[in-house]
C-alpha cells in the first residue's frame, strides 16, 4: 500500500519486522519502522534512505513513487546507517542525485562510504533554503539529537517538520500501540543523554508553523502535535511526567521480590495509584529505563552479590546514569545473607546524579522479611507516599 502524506509527499518507509534487537540492543517485538520520504514539485527531493536490511522494499517504492522521474537531492538528515545505509544502492541507481548535508554530514559520510564528493554535495548550513518548485525546504541543525550531523528539515508550503529521530517510535508503522510507550523508550535509551540539545531543537521548532511531523521511525504525526510536542519538552527537561513509583527489583532466590510485592501493596494502601514493579533479571533493562523516568519516584532494591549488588541491577543503574537520570526521589531496599553490601553499591552508583533526594529508611533485609525489616519496609513506603 501506498502511504501518501499528500500529493506532492509520498512515503517511502519500510517496516522491519525480524529485526530483533534495534541498535543491537533493544529489544523490537513490534519491529520497527526505517521511514524516507520523497517530495515530487519541479525538482525531486528524497528525504533519507534506510537501513540496508530494508534496501529492495525501499527502492522498489521509491521507483513507484518516482514514476520514471529521477530525484535530483537526497536530503542526509542523519549518516546512521538505519538511515543512510541504503545511499550506496542509490547511488548505483541515481548517479547524478546531489547529496544534501551539513559540513559534519561531508566530513564523516567518507568513513561510511567510499563516494566522490567534487560535484555531488551541497552543504547547507542553519537556515539556509533549497527551492524544489512550489516546494521549499529549510534546514535546521539538531547536533546530538542523536548524532552530531543530525539536521532536521522544514517544508514551507505543506508546513511539514521532518524531524530526523526526533519523534520516532520503536514498532512497525501497523502495530496497533499507544504512542507513548514505545516512543518515551525510544526517547530515553537512544537520546536521553542529549536532553539539552532537544531542548534547543524545541525552541527553534517553536518559531515554525508546523502541521505534520514526519520522524525517521514510527508513525507520521498529524492531529495533536502539542500533544507530543510537549511529552518532549517534559522528557527532554528530565521532569517526572506524572507521579508514580517505579520499583526495580534485582532478586537472585525471589525473596527480595517477595519484599517487594509487599512494599508495592503497602503504597497502594497509601494511596498510590501508580505503582509498577519491574524485575530486572526479566524484563529488558530499556524498558526500566524508560518507566524510571516516566515516575517522580524510584525504588531500587537488589540482593548483595560479591561484596556488591546482583550484576542486572548494576546494570539498570549504570544506563540510569549514562541517560542522566534526574530530579528525582528514590528508595533503596537491599538482601544479604552474611553481610549486606547492595544498598552501599546502589547509592554509590546514583550519587554522581543530578538532584537525587534520597528515602529514608534504607531497608536491610537478612534473607527473608522478618518483623523488623518489615515494619522499616512500611516505613519506607510511608515516606515515598510523602515525598
Ligand atoms: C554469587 C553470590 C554472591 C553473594 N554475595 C553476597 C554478599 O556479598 N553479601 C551477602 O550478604 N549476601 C550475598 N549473597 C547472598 C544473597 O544476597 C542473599 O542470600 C539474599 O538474601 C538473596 O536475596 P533474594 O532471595 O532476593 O535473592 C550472594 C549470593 C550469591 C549467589
Ligand atoms: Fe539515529
Ligand atoms: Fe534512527
């Protein structure tokens, strides 16, 4: 089927659905969507290409979408190869299309790809224009919304963002999903880090009159855009989006889980609405990732291990820090059999982070919960309900 985002605005993506971990990593089980776009005015702009995986669906699309013409620019929003990974293969087909990018597009494209660059590149810089007929393009540099080169592009006439990862989604453009939870761990894992520079691309999205958003993956954005433009204003400021409690747990025998399906009843009973457990050891760390930042609240409780804590949650707590995790209040509860050492390793581990307001108490837990571990369990979850 063919997806027109208008007459002129054709959709080029493919949906990948073997892939089974993105980046080779996170875990896909809806697939995922490479998205290029094609723009047909006097002149013929492609947008992107896609990963390699997906290069015979994609040019066979874009050979019908194209009806004989040729493109004469392949716009480079972004070199990763989920995106540019196809160029090779146009290239072949469509030796004359100029390639369109910015000055760090042309000096990183030669470590990917062995191409002549003398009569092919046209380098654009912020705000510069290209006229394709009744069509204009205009260029915005987005550097680290996700890579460094990235640059998103802004269609005057169809007032169209193409906004490069920004608002991309893990799934295949048809897997029936809410929106936001695919799209907030796509944002975390793969942009979290860079929150102050989609901050910037923000403001300069704020100046334009913008009524569809075309993202590199997932769904074409047309109705609501204030919607999703500020759960990005609020994932990109690392402020909680609503209140709730994340507890991740790291159990090696189930006794430190038991603790915690109490702990969890305990908060509802405090009137928490949203409490949402999540077992390390099972569930893909991406998707705790993202549910930590989603909650004001976080708490952490983990077996001792070697002196220090069990691996998965040492794990959880190292890509917390590498998508610097902030502004938010956690709990700690550890298990040791002969000499507890998890809470220690976790706080060492979350202290380096910006603006964390620790719980009190720490619960120590010696095997299994016993009146006592208890009794400073509730405590614990009277605090969080406070706090
Ligand atoms: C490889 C390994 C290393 C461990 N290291 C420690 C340790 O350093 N200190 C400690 O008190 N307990 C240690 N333990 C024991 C567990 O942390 C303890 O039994 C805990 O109660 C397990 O809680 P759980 O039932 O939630 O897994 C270790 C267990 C294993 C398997
Ligand atoms: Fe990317
Ligand atoms: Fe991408």
């Amino acid at each position: 089927m063919e997806l027109k985002i208008s007459d002129s605005v054709r959709y080029l993506g493919v949906d990948d659905r073997q892939l089974d971990l993105f980046e080779n990593q996170y875990p896909v089980l809806g697939g995922v969507s490479y998205n290029s776009y094609l723009i047909l005015d006097e002149k013929v702009a492609l947008m992107d290409t896609v990963d390699v995986r997906a290069t015979a669906a994609w040019e066979e699309k874009l050979a019908a979408a194209l009806g004989g013409r040729k493109p004469d620019y392949l716009i480079l929003s972004h070199l990763e190869p989920d995106h540019a990974g196809s160029l090779g293969r146009l290239l072949e087909l469509y030796p004359e299309v100029v390639l369109v990018g910015n000055a760090k597009t042309f000096a990183m494209l030669p470590q990917f790809f062995d191409v002549d660059l003398k009569d092919r590149a046209l380098t654009v810089k912020e705000g510069d224009t290209l006229e394709l007929g009744s069509h204009t393009l205009t260029f915005y540099m987005a550097p680290m919304v996700h890579w460094p080169e990235v640059m998103v592009t802004y269609e005057s006439s169809e007032n169209i963002l193409f906004s490069a990862d920004g608002f991309g989604k893990f799934g295949a453009l048809e897997t029936e999903e809410p929106w936001e939870e695919e799209a907030r761990r796509y944002y975390f894992n793969i942009v979290g880090k860079y929150g102050a520079p989609v901050q910037g691309l923000l403001k300069k999205a704020a100046g334009l009159d913008i009524q569809t958003i075309c993202p590199l993956h997932g769904p074409v954005l047309r109705e609501n855009l204030a919607h999703y433009i500020g759960l990005y204003d609020t994932w990109s400021s690392y402020r909680p989006e609503e209140k709730g409690v994340l507890i991740a747990c790291a159990s090696i025998y189930g006794n430190t889980w038991k603790a915690v399906e109490e702990l969890a009843e305990m908060l509802r009973e405090g009137g928490e609405e949203k409490v949402d457990l999540c077992d390390l050891s099972h569930e893909d760390v991406s998707y705790a990732v993202a549910k930590a930042f989603r909650y004001d609240r976080l708490i952490v409780a983990a077996s001792s291990y070697d002196g220090g804590v069990f691996p998965c949650m040492q794990e959880f707590l190292l890509h917390l820090q590498s998508k610097m995790y902030q502004n938010r209040t956690v709990g700690m509860v550890e298990n040791g059999s002969w000499g507890p050492t998890a809470a220690r390793a976790m706080k060492a581990l979350l202290e380096p982070m910006k603006n964390i307001t620790f719980l009190e108490p720490v619960v120590t837990i010696r095997s299994t919960l016993n009146e006592e571990s208890r009794s400073a369990l509730r405590q614990l979850a009277d605090a969080c309900v406070r706090g």
